[in-house]
C-alpha cells in the first residue's frame, strides 16, 4: 500500500484509456434559406372600395403616397406603427445558385447562376434599393402581377354568365394594364417561411381598381437543390371575378449589365404554333394566327439576332398560345439558351399563355424625339450601376391569353367562389456543356 501511494505523489499519471468518439463534421444543407430585411415602406393607404371614377384617382393618390416618404420612414422618429418591413429571402444551393426574393410586389430581385466555366453572375434585372423600386418608371422588374396581368381592352369587362360589366381603371392610355395603378405588384405581401418554402399572402379588395369580388391570394416559392425555383400562384374570390397573375423578371443569361449585343446572342425555342394577333396598340383582336412561315416562329431553335432585325414593331412583345398535352399539368413553354455562357434556362407552367418581351420599351440611346418638351434618351440605372437599355433583356410572362375575359374564343379567365385559381411556374437554370446543335 506504502509503494502504491508513493507511486502517485511522485506525481506519474496513468494514460486514460478512453477512446474519443470523433464527432461528425455537420452536413453542408442542399438549399440554405436566409431571412433579412430589405427596406421600410409607409403602410399601405386604405384601399378604395367603390366602383367610381374617384375610386381610381384615389389608387392614384395611393399610390404617390407608397412613392413619396423615403425620408419619413428612414428617419429614427418615425412612429413604427406608420411602416412596414419589407422582408428578403435569400435561398443558396450547393449547385451555387442563389435566389433574392422581397415581399415588396413579390418581387425576384435577384438569381445568380454559374456559368460552364463556374462562374455565378446576376442574371434577373432589379434595383440595389427599395426606394428605386418605388419609382414610376420602374417597368415591373421582377414583380408579381395581378389580378390581371396584361391588357385589358377599354378597361372594359363583362362578367359571364351573369352578362355584368364592370369598369376598370385606364392606367395605360383607355386601357387597363397589370391590375390598374396600384396591383399586385406594388403592395408588401404578408409573408412567412415554412421550412425550405417561402409564404406569402394578399387580399384584394372588392372593387380595388375596378374588380368585383375580394380576392384572396397566396404564393409560394421555393428553390430546390437541381437549380429550380418553383412557384405556386392560388386564388379565391367572393364572387365572379377574372384573375390572371403572372410574374415577370427580366433576364439576360450572360449578365443583367451586360447589354443589348449579348442579348442579341441568345437563342430561343417557343413551343407554339399559334399566337393572338394585336392591333396598333398592342391590344389583341381575338383572333389566332399561325407562327408558320413568320418571324414569329420559335419552334425551331433561332437566333435572337437574325429574327429581331425582321420585326417591324421594334421588337418582339407577343402573346404566344403554348401548344399542351392532354391531361398535362405542366408544360413546357419556352428555352433561352446563352452559347458563350453555355447558361440554359427553361420555363415551365400551367398556362395556355406566353408573353416573349425583348425590353423594346426601355431607354434607347439612339432615339432622337423632335419637340421642345419632349426628351430622348432618359437613362434607367438598375443595380450596381448598370444602365438598362433597350433590347438589352427579355421577358417571357407565362399567363392566359390577354383580354381573354372578352373573346368567348379564349381561354376562361373567370374564377367563381369555391373554385380556386392556380398557376404553377418552374425556371430551371443548367448548364450546356459542349456544342449545341
């Protein structure tokens, strides 16, 4: 016992035999969502819900309201009950991929994609700033549109089969465009996150711009690991309404800065025989003509650059009827392919409807406008920097048919209570590796 104890003073120690378990090193998730705040934004005026003319001046004067107080909601003094947050989801995939969503118009803010050499770029115009997505001549980046998105003929509607017509505000000439002046796309949706899916939800008014009938609406986005963002658009209404909504980022695969001579570049294949010929005012006439034979056929693979010299409208802005499958649920619209970027992207919907937008509308710097108050070329600075021009993006809008609520020979666009609208959307982004042929 003596030479026990003198053993341990003399300060030895025995080694622990203990084995240490090696801990697992934590596994890198396929999609990582990030949720922050993106801007504050005065609360949303009370909406109008009368069907008179004062009813669309007062979507006018709320819609200068949302414009106007950048100062008062930066401002440290400011009564927190008078702003909202305007939240952004940031989704990052393992494939490198990473999609900016704010709750501001539902708006796609951003998607950056690698290309074949592996390097990510921006390809979805926007704004660095919530005020600049406020501004008038923002031309619906990103956005989500609705209750109806495109033209509607006199801002004029008749309901069937009740036969009522109602009057819709003229936001674009005697026309109705993208839900009047104040849509879907400039009110903050209500929004929460639901594991990798983000949530986001609105209610329109009866009689906001016009439309009968409260509509409630939600959408769900969600971008999974094979570079995909999914959207889910659902709507009810308390009465007989139209709704159409859609959403219209503008793309340009080699890079939203990098301008009209890359765009030219791209290649596009449109599943479409048919498209909804239009009058002058770009406002379609019910009747259906085939791409055969035209500048407007896209079932082939064509270079953007040799068809848009061929255009006589400046550009392609188009609705094209999507030729679909039986018992189909999503169908394949459209392909956009950058060869020196090799960036693909596809897009698929539910909807009998596509609207192919080369940007013709944003500024031109070579338009000469003769008058003494009129301007030429007023430029549009987007993010970081970058001056967006004309031909410089494109849009493809999956949607019904434009004014399909006054042509019998169009799609139903009408929704009845205890039906629910829905309209599913995927970009799929890849990478085309090798010649394409």
């Amino acid at each position: 016992m003596a030479e026990e104890g003198d053993e341990k003073a003399s300060g030895d120690v025995e080694e622990d035999t203990k084995t240490v378990t090696p801990q697992p090193e934590p596994k890198i998730p396929d999609v990582e969502l990030i949720v922050d705040g993106f801007g504050l934004m005065p609360k949303s005026m009370k909406v109008p819900k009368n069907r008179t003319s004062n009813a669309f001046e007062e979507s006018k004067q709320m819609l200068k309201e949302i414009k106007v107080t950048n100062e008062e909601a930066k401002s440290p003094c400011s009564s927190s009950t008078n702003i909202e947050v305007v939240r952004r989801y940031t989704w990052r995939t393992k494939n490198r991929m990473t999609v900016q969503i704010i709750s501001y118009g539902a708006t796609i803010t951003s998607i950056q994609v690698p290309d074949k050499k592996g390097v990510p770029d921006d390809v979805v115009a926007g704004f660095d700033t919530l005020e600049e997505y406020f501004q008038p001549r923002n031309p619906y980046f990103g956005a989500t549109i609705g209750r109806y998105a495109n033209i509607i003929r006199d801002a004029t509607m008749v309901v069937r089969p009740s036969g009522r017509m109602y009057m819709l505000s003229n936001n674009k000439g005697h026309h109705h465009y993208h839900g009047g002046y104040v849509g879907f796309d400039k009110v903050n949706w209500h929004s929460y996150v639901n594991g990798n899916q983000v949530i986001m939800s609105h209610v329109s008014e009866r009689f906001h711009e016009g439309y009968p009938g409260t509509v409630m609406a939600q959408i769900t986005f969600e971008v999974t690991c094979d570079n995909t963002l999914k959207i889910e658009m659902k709507c009810t209404s308390s009465e007989p309404t139209i709704v159409n909504l859609s959403c219209t980022p503008y793309f340009n695969l080699a890079g939203h800065h990098s301008g009209n001579n890359t765009m030219y570049d791209h290649i596009f294949t449109i599943n479409a025989d048919k498209y909804t010929a239009a009058d002058d005012d770009g406002v379609v006439t019910g009747e259906k003509k085939v791409v055969g034979g035209t500048i407007f056929d896209f079932r082939v693979p064509r270079v953007l650059r040799t068809m848009l010299p061929r255009v006589a409208m400046g550009g392609y802005d188009i609705n094209y009827c999507v030729t679909q499958g039986t018992a189909q649920d999503l169908t394949f619209h459209a392909r956009a392919l950058h060869p020196v970027t090799g960036r693909v992207m596809e897009l698929y919907s539910n909807q009998p409807g596509l609207q192919f937008y080369t940007g013709n509308l944003l500024p031109d710097p070579d338009k000469i406008v003769e008058g003494k108050t009129s301007v030429g070329y007023v430029p549009l600075m987007g993010k970081q920097g970058t001056f967006y021009k004309k031909h410089g993006l494109f849009c493809l809008m999956p949607q019904n048919y434009p004014d399909a609520v006054n042509h019998t020979n169009f799609p139903n666009s009408v929704l009845n209570p205890g039906e629910v609208y829905v309209h599913r959307i995927q970009y799929k982004f890849g990478i085309l590796l090798g010649r394409y042929i």
